[in-house]
C-alpha cells in the first residue's frame, strides 16, 4: 500500500469517528489538515456521511439518530474553510503578483522623480548617458508590462494560476481514488487484509461504516458483513479470499459467502473460478471449496449458475437453481448433485459462541481430509451430508461402494454438531431380535487394528452393552468390544479352537453416570504384540486381562469382515447372559489397519470435539 493509500484509509478511518461523534482532539486536529490539505477529502467526505444516515434511516433509527454524537454545525464549517482555504490560495498567488506590480510601479516614480531632479539642478543641455538611456528602455517596458498586468481581469489572473497549478500536475504523480463500493456493517473476530499481490497484505481496522474500494481482500477468520452500494447485503466467513470488482460484482477464490439481494437489484453476480452465479432476486449461499469445486444453496428465490473455466472456453453448462434447490460445479464445468445443507452457512452475523462452534467443526473437516490420506486408514465413516432416508452409512476415505454400512432400524439425528448427523440406536434386548444397528464389511486380516467412535450412550441395560461385534463370534479373528452394565470396556477375542481359546481383557476405570448422555470419544487399540488398551477422551482406561482366560493374542487374525455397530446378530448363543442394544448416538466410525499411539488418539479427541 502505497503513501497516498494510507492517508486515504486513515482519512476514512478518522471520517468513521467524526460520524460517530468520537473525535479527540488529536484526532480533531488531523482531521482538519487532512480535510484542508486535499482537495478530494471534502467529496468524500460527504459521500460517507450520505451512506452512513441511509443505512441507519433504513435500519429505522431516523433523522435524529443520524445527527447523534455528530456536530453538524462543526462539521460544516470545517467543509467551508476548506473550500475558504482554496480560495485564499488563489487571492494569496494574486496577492503576490499584485505585490510584485506594485514594486515595479514605485520604482517606475522612483526613477521618473531622479531624472526630473536632474533637469531641475541642471537646466543646460546635458549628454545622457547611455546607461541612463537603458535604464529608461528597461523602466518603461517595466511599466508596460505592469499596466497590463495591471488592468488584467480577475478571470485572466485565475486562468494564470490554474495554468501554474496544471504545470505542477504534470510534474507531481495524478492520484486516482476509487469510488467506495461497500460499506462494513457488521463483524466478528475478523481479521481483513488488503491483498494486492505486489506487497505484504495490509490490516484493515474492523471499524464499523468503514468504506472498502475495489481491489483483493483476504478473511483469514470471523465473519464480515457488507453492504454494497447496490443495496446488497453481503455476509463472508472466513478464511476466504474475495475481490471487490464493482458495486454489483463480486469475485471469490475461496471461502464461503451468503447474498441477500432485493428486487431492485437484481442482477447481482458472484464470480468463481468455475462458475458464474446470477441472483435473480432471492437469498443464497456460495462456497468455493479446497476440493476445487463451487457449491450454491438457494434459501429463498431463484439464482442461475453458469458454469465456465477460467481457460477461456467459455461458457460450459447453466443451470437454474430454485429454493432449497442446491448444485455444485468441478473444475471440467460439470454440475454434480450436492445435498441441500442450509447449516453449513451463517445467514447473519454469528455470535463468538456459535462462531466457534462452526471454526472447530471446519478443524474437524481439514483433519478428515488428512486422515484420507493415511494409506493405513481402512474406512472412515464421518455420518456427515446424508439425507434423512439413507439406508447406507457413507465410507469417506476409500470411495469404495463395497465399504458402506447397511443402516438397519437406526435413525438419522442430529450429531454433536447441529449441522451435521448422527444415527440413534433405540436399544433392546437382544433376545427380543436385533433391530437397531450397522453392518460393516471391512475386508482382510490385520496384524494390528484402531476402532474409534464419537458416542452418546444414554443408559447401560443388560449384562452387556454392544459396541463393535463379530457377527457370529464363531472363529479365529472374531471378537466382541462391549460395556458392561457397571460401565466397565470389555474385550473378547477368538483364536485358533473356538471359545475355549478366547482372550478377554476388562477396563479397571468405567464410564461413570455423569458421563451419559453426553458425547464422549472411545477408541480400542490392538497392537501387533497382543498388547491391547481402550481410551476414553483420550485417557487409557487401564485394560487388564482376565486370568481365566487364554493368555497371549496370534497375530494376523484380527478382521473385520462382518461387524455390527450397536447390536450382536447372534446374542442366543450364550443363554442366561442378557446382551443389549446400544441406546445413545454415535456420530463418528474410524478403523486403521495399525495400532494408534496415545499421542494420535489425542489428536482425533482435540480435531473432534464439538
């Protein structure tokens, strides 16, 4: 940012305080040098003072809030002694010609005075000198020259002083300032930066009413609310990289945004790399996301998306969107089916709470993205963006069809964001037939395995509570993760000769009462070694091995073939021992073909937690 840009924002800023009647002395000072010193400042000065009393005689607040905290009075009599102080520069550039006519006159007298002092003393004719002759040729073209000068009209003299100004343009650099073309109205935790590309991003004070020109803006967080000069209202989260292009255009990189246009302007256009999305008079969401893909949501009326690539081939595809109606485009101009998630927006300027709720749910989806690209992860099921009715649990790591769960009486609800989902498991026993859970089918045999899961269990019933279990619990490989009514982790797995060569392991710490109801991170750790240990929000809950039990775990044996979440299909096995349903949410499904450390189990906890 240049010189000249820098006076202009601390013009604006201290223009934002005079009309908010805050103004210090200090402050009063430099606004008047600043106003005196340019002669653009008083236009603009006025053109923020009309922006500023429409927008609050339109939020209602009338003529009187308008003037609130501002002396009018003042403010006027600084905006005509800037205008007095132009004009006194011209009648000073007067002054001082005239000053300089005047001494050309006296000297002029001075001069006709000693020559008829001369021919007084000495009557007889005399030989001139030639130097008096030239002085005389020189004092009379002085005095033609200043009786011209002299009887010149004020007109020819302004005309003089705008040519001697013009020169001094030509030589000094012509500073352009752009109109404003949006106005802050609201924020929260923002941090804006002036992005030009050429020199380090420049801070932009949050201050409210503050007017922002054309050119790149950078949002590295919070939120920001603009009103164009159009009458748009348009709301940015950030992170988000956008340019200002015209009071009815606006272009983003990344980031989401959400605009509310009325009637009489529509016509307003978001440009994105991919598309261009043409408001028809409506309210709708835009997100261009690191995927290199541009989703739009329509709450209320109709938008066109018109897809393009920036290669210049034009225009690919269009599309018109109607409420609640959403479409995304890839980088190729393809449109592609998008689920309709109204949550994903913030639709007006959110309160810090709120705000951090939605930053640590986008912590949430960036590590997502990270854990994708583990090569040990074997499915990742992040029950986020499915629709009410979906029988399958989408695997989000591996696109593979064959990897979804089949979702059999679990219902979808709301997760431990309340933008994204979860399944309910309404619990029974087991006896009475299984009726609420998922059925995985993970395929080959590991050596080493991490289960791990966001949960909410509403009660502890029966014997056992099923978690994660083996279908049949029949051969080597199969195992069973359970809770005990006590609260206690329970383990139980097959090897070589059935259930005589079980292994069994229980927690020493429990899940307490005061722990139900609420979400809570469990995850189960086998290693390579046989060793095995359960976490609970990231705290090891001490797994000890049964001492009835067959000691010792074969590796290679761990599978995941046929497992359900929340139910076991085969509970009729082991009469007398009351086996139950899980009853409670869980709204998250990881398992790796290797043993997580402590250190990783954490990182799943702090990226999660809603």
């Amino acid at each position: 940012m240049n010189d000249n840009q820098r006076i202009e924002y601390e013009f604006q800023e201290l223009v934002t305080l005079c009309l908010e009647g805050q103004l210090s002395a200090e402050k009063k000072a430099r606004f008047r040098e600043l106003m005196i010193g340019n002669a653009e400042f008083p236009a603009l000065y006025r053109r923020q003072a009309v922006v500023h009393g429409m927008l609050l005689w339109n939020r209602g607040m009338g003529a009187r809030r308008c003037l609130n905290g501002i002396d009018p009075i003042a403010v006027a009599e600084l905006l005509a002694e800037a205008e007095r102080e132009a004009r006194r520069q011209v009648e000073r550039e007067a002054a001082e010609r005239a000053r300089l006519i005047e001494r050309a006159e006296a000297e002029k007298r001075r001069l006709e005075e000693e020559l008829e002092q001369s021919r007084r003393r000495r009557p007889q004719p005399i030989e001139i000198p030639v130097s008096v002759v030239y002085l005389g040729a020189a004092a009379m073209a002085a005095c033609l020259f200043m009786v011209f000068v002299h009887f010149a009209s004020r007109e020819e003299l302004v005309t003089a002083v705008a040519a001697d100004r013009a020169t001094a343009e030509e030589v000094a650099p012509e500073v352009v300032v752009e109109p404003v073309l949006a106005v802050l109205s609201d924020s929260v935790e923002a941090e804006l930066y002036v992005d030009d590309g050429d020199s380090p991003p420049t801070v932009v004070p949050m201050k409210p009413h503050a007017g922002y020109r054309a050119g790149a803006y950078s949002l590295d967080r919070g939120v920001i609310e603009l009103e164009m000069r159009s009458g748009v209202k348009v709301l940015i989260e950030g992170p988000a990289a956008y340019a200002l292009v015209s009071e009815d255009r606006i272009r983003v990189e990344r980031g989401r945004l959400v605009g509310n246009v009325s009637p009489d302007s529509i016509g307003f256009t978001i440009e994105t790399p991919y598309a261009a999305i043409v408001d028809l008079g409506t309210e709708f969401g835009v997100e261009v996301s690191m995927d290199e893909t541009v989703g739009v949501t329509v709450f209320d009326g109709e938008v066109e998306v018109v897809a393009s690539v920036s290669d210049g081939a034009g225009v690919l595809g269009r599309r018109r969107l109607e409420v609640n109606e959403s479409a995304r485009v890839n980088q190729e101009g393809e449109f592609l089916d998008a689920v309709v998630n109204d949550d994903r927006f913030f639709r007006e300027v959110p309160d810090p709470s709120t705000l951090a709720r939605k930053q640590a749910y986008e912590r949430w989806m960036e590590h997502c993205k990270q854990l994708a690209e583990d090569d040990d992860v074997l499915a990742h099921y992040t029950f986020d963006n499915q629709e009410p009715n979906d029988s399958l649990l989408l695997e989000r790591a591996n696109d593979g069809q064959s990897l979804h769960g089949n979702i059999k009486g679990a219902t979808w609800e709301s997760g431990r964001w309340s933008f994204k989902q979860s399944l309910r498991f309404e619990g029974v026993a087991t006896a009475n037939g299984a009726n609420n859970y998922v059925h995985f089918r993970i395929p080959g045999k590991h050596d080493a395995l991490t289960i791990a899961a966001w949960v909410q269990i509403d009660e502890l019933l029966g014997d056992y509570v099923s978690l994660f279990m083996c279908a049949d619990y029949e051969g080597a490989g199969d195992f069973h993760w359970q809770l005990r009514k006590n609260g206690q982790f329970h383990l139980g797995f097959l090897q070589d000769g059935g259930l005589e060569a079980q292994v069994a392991w229980e927690s020493s710490k429990r899940v307490e009462p005061h722990q139900l109801r609420t979400w809570m991170h469990i995850a189960l750790v086998i290693q390579e070694s046989g060793e095995v240990d359960c976490y609970m929000d990231g705290m090891s809950v001490d797994m000890v091995a049964d001492p009835d039990s067959q000691q010792g775990l074969t590796p290679g044996l761990l599978r995941l073939e046929d497992v359900c979440l929340g139910s076991w299909l085969n509970s009729t096995r082991f009469p007398g021992v009351t086996f139950h349903d899980l009853r409670g949410k869980v709204d998250e499904v990881l398992m790796v073909g290797r043993a997580m450390n402590q250190q990783e189990i954490v990182r799943l906890v702090e990226k999660g937690k809603p």
